[in-house]
C-alpha cells in the first residue's frame, strides 16, 4: 500500500519557472522529510517538518507541513539547472520506531 | 562533516549466492535503517535498529537477515540471492529523528 503520494510525478521546466510539488496521503505522520536524490546515490536530507503547518525555508525552497499533518508542498521558486533532481517526501510512522514510508517522487528537470 | 559509510558501493552476485552489505552510521547515531531501492522505484524500508537490538521490521524476506554490533556498525546478509534481488541498497542512521542516508551499495544479481 503506497501511503504517500506524490504530484507531480515529472516536471520539466524552464529556468527561471516556480514550480510546487505536493505530498498527499491520508495517514497521519510524526513528521515529514523532504529528500533529494541524484541517479545512483543516497537521498540527501533537505528539511524536516514536524508541527502541523509549519513552513520552513530553506534559501528558493519552502516546505509547507499540512496542519493535519498528512501532507506537505515544497515550493522552488526561480528554478535553476542545478535544482534538477528526484526529490522525494517520507512520512515517519506514529509507532517511535521512526521508520519512513517514501513518496512516489517527482523527478524534477529545469532546462537552461 | 562524517557521513554513513556503506561498503562494498558496487557488488555483482550470482544467483543463490550470499552477500553482506555493510553500514557505518555517523559517529553517535544509535540507529540504523536499511532500505531497498528498486530501478524507478521509492526506497521500502527493510529493518532498524536501536542501541543493537531490532526496533522495526518492514518489507525485510526471510533470506535477509541484520544484526548492530557494539561499535553500532550493521550488517545486512543476504542468502539465497534471486534475480529480484537486485536495486540499490541504502542504510541511514539517525540520532533523534532525523534519517541521513549513506550513498548505498548496488547490487547485482545475474
């Protein structure tokens, strides 16, 4: 059961372009991680958000925690070449084990 | 910065053969995740640990078996190898929360 859906799946624009991706799922989480990953490495950590409707910053890039904690955005405004990734949100369970439950992903392409 | 460390980064395996991945997480992290990442796929979380005990237990097969030593490295092994088997396989270790993820092993089953 896939707990966590992302949209869109691709995205292909042009440098200079906002663009929003969203994380949707109908399960409640502790906390929700966005991670960027490049074709055959580890996902990199780019933000954590933990209370319901926290937006946090991070340089051209806003999360957005839902305020019921089930979903999120990330925001990239005035994309750039080198925003061009597979970004990914993981939802941590209620249990305390911590575990993440991974998005679809959205893989992301900014054309010079 | 000290990052998680995987090893070996690439392994080629035949069918039925075993292979052991293995996992150093950041200097005073207490927990470990394994994960499985398939071609085009999203990471599935395998099994974790705690302080060396199990904590969690996800999509793991029976065939893969893990264990945290007392200088908190993990390994993962895996037996019986299938075709199936073969994606990207990353451990991340955490202290409190947050999940950093080493830069995984690809392994390869012919």
């Amino acid at each position: 059961t896939q707990l966590l859906e992302q949209s869109p799946q691709f995205l292909s624009i042009q440098e200079g372009e906002n663009l929003t991706v969203y994380c949707n799922s109908s399960s409640v989480f502790s906390s929700l991680q966005w991670y960027r990953q490049e074709p055959g490495e580890g996902p990199v950590l780019l933000v954590t958000v933990v209370t319901g409707g926290e937006v946090k910053k991070l340089k051209r890039l806003t999360f957005q925690f839902g305020d019921a904690r089930k979903d999120s955005s990330l925001h990239i405004t005035a994309a750039q070449p080198g925003d061009t990734g597979l970004y990914l949100c993981a939802g941590a369970n209620k249990g305390g084990a911590n575990n993440l439950f991974f998005g679809t992903g959205t893989r992301l392409t900014v054309i010079p | 910065a000290a990052g998680v460390i995987q090893s070996p980064r690439h392994l080629i395996k035949e069918k039925r053969e075993t292979a052991t991945l293995k996992c150093y997480p950041i200097p005073r992290h207490d927990t470990v995740y394994w994960y499985q990442q398939g071609p085009g796929q999203d990471p599935q979380f395998l099994i974790s640990f705690y302080e060396k005990m199990q904590s969690d237990k996800g999509s793991i097969p029976d065939r893969f078996s893990a264990q945290q030593f007392s200088d908190y490295h993990s390994e993962l092994n895996m037996s019986s190898l299938e075709l199936g088997d073969s994606a990207l396989y990353f451990c991340a270790s955490s202290s409190g929360g947050k999940q950093f993820f080493g830069p995984g092993t690809r392994l390869t089953v012919l």
